[in-house]
C-alpha cells in the first residue's frame, strides 16, 4: 500500500489549520489595538544599520545632516512618508523636512 496520499493529505489539512490559526490570531489582535505590538516586531527585524542608511529620524540637525550627505551622493529625490497622527501633523512634518533640505 502507498502512504503517500495519506502523507500528502495529512501535510495539507495541517497547513490549513496553520493558516486559520495565524488568521485567527491577527484578527484578534487588530481588534484588540496589537498595533504597536507588530510595530515592535517589525522594528526589532530591522537592522538599526539600515535604518540610519536609509530613514531621516532623529533631531532636525540629524536629519539635515543626513540630506546634506544624500544631496552629495547624487540623490534627487526623496520618497518623504510621515508617521505622525493626524493630517495636519503629517503636512506640517514635510514642510519641516522641505525646509531643512533647502
């Protein structure tokens, strides 16, 4: 007798059991505010390296520094995404980063 079949349903009906699982375990925490829980996940995976290569954060001196070296390395433009809460705060942050790159 050949197992195979067996083995192969066996391996699938536990996949979709994962997946329910994981689908379950989003859900409830989009509902119970895990935000900043999956933030933090997703922060500590990314090597801090590469975020100061790459992201303008920190103090307005910082961050002029950081234009200024990516004005001097050729770049053009820049891909500017605030991350503060309301839209006027996001407006208010662009101006902030158009203003320090002269």
């Amino acid at each position: 007798m050949n197992a195979l079949p067996l083995i192969l349903t066996v391996f699938v009906a536990c996949a979709v059991e994962a997946v329910e699982a994981l689908t379950i375990v989003l859900a409830t925490g989009i509902t119970r505010e895990w935000r900043s829980t999956f933030q933090g996940m997703a922060a500590a995976l990314v090597p801090a390296d590469l975020v100061e290569k790459t992201a303008l954060i920190g103090p307005a001196g910082y961050v002029a520094e950081r234009l200024a070296a990516f004005r001097e390395a050729g770049v053009t433009t820049l891909n500017v995404t605030p991350l503060a809460a309301t839209h006027a705060a996001r407006l208010a942050d662009i101006e902030r980063v158009r203003a320090l790159a002269g």
